[in-house]
C-alpha cells in the first residue's frame, strides 16, 4: 500500500480529492466507485471545514493519519463519510459525495430503497446508507484492510479531460470555493444546490 495521495500534504487536499475520483470504496457487500468528492482544508484555512478552528473529540480524526475515515452526522438524521488526508497534524478530509454501485446492487436497493440505479448512491447520504456504514466506521483505516471499509484505486485513472469542478454543496461558508470534483456527465453524480441563508423572521 503505497497510494501518493496518501504522502500529499493536507495543502493538496483539492489535488487528492480530484484524484480520488474513480476510487472504489467498499463495505458490507457494497462496492461504489467514486464519481463524486469534495475537498475540505484544516485549521485557519477553510472556514467550512469542521477543523478550522482546531481539533475537537469530534475531529481529531480529521488531523491524521491519511487514509483513515471520518465520519460525521448532519441534519440529526444522516451521516457523511470523509476520507483524512494530509501529514500527521495536518486537518484535511475529502467528503464522498456520491458513486455507481459496481457491486452489490441488490443489497444496496435493500438499504436504500426501490430507486432508480443512478440514485443508489447520488449523494453523501445515500451513499453511506449503500454501504451499510455505521458510526463504528469513524478512525478505522480505509486503505490496508483492517476497517470495515476499503477504498481502492481503479484500473484506470480518471483523465483530467473527465473532470468537472465547481463550488460546494450546503455549506454556509466559503461556499462558492470551487471544491467539487465529478466526473463530468456520469447520470450518478448528485444535483447541484446553492446555499441559501435563512433569513430570521
């Protein structure tokens, strides 16, 4: 196990996510290739990172080892999956956003729902539901097979002819930075949605 991605410091982190694309992330069954990242900085640099403002209990995965899970749960009814990247000490994380179902589909229709394929895993959600993950997931490794989830390279990279990027989805801050990588055209990347600000009554 020796991916380059996992050496890149956490300042690269928008690099690794557009690598990470066509990765195939794996579990209980389940296998997902990646069509879908976003890219998420540490400390002082992006304010819509949960580590800006330092490590917490909930994000001390987040600054290292590479390679490890972190998981977080949104909206008090889903949880997200994040791969850590970046040097020990170094706060960086690309979020899974959303996949084809390449194995397993059954399964995951199981979990998910009587959806069309596309939908399976077309968005951070639905794809941690596809998988089966569980909180348990967060700190375990991604990367050498000891964790409940395994990611690995595909046969062949995605060309950067392939790529699209563009600003990130629901967050409140530094929404616009263009963070997002998909791979342009694929039916199973998820609809794009501005933030929008609540306005108080």
């Amino acid at each position: 196990m020796d991916h380059s991605w996992l050496r890149a410091p956490a300042a690269h982190v928008a690099e690794t996510a557009r690598a990470l694309l066509g990765w195939e992330v794996a579990a209980n069954g389940v296998r997902i290739r990646l069509t879908e990242v976003e890219a998420y900085a540490g400390t002082g640099v992006d304010p819509a990172s949960h580590a800006h403002r330092g490590p917490t209990p909930r994000t001390t995965v987040m600054f290292g080892p590479a390679g490890h899970a972190y998981t977080y749960f949104v909206f008090g009814m889903h949880w997200c999956l994040n791969v850590v990247c970046g040097g020990a000490g170094e706060a960086a994380a690309v979020l899974l956003r959303a996949g084809e179902v390449v194995e397993g589909v059954d399964l995951a229709r199981k979990r998910r729902g009587e959806v069309a394929d596309r939908d399976l895993a077309r968005g951070p959600a639905r794809l941690v539901v596809a998988l089966g993950v569980e909180a348990s997931a967060n700190g375990t490794c991604m990367v050498d097979g000891t964790g409940p989830l395994l990611l690995t390279p595909p046969a062949r990279p995605v060309g950067a002819s392939a790529v699209s990027a563009g600003p990130r989805v629901g967050v409140a801050a530094a929404h616009d930075v263009p963070w997002r990588f998909w791979i342009t055209g694929d039916p199973t990347v998820s609809p794009y949605r501005r933030h929008v600000p609540r306005r108080r009554a």
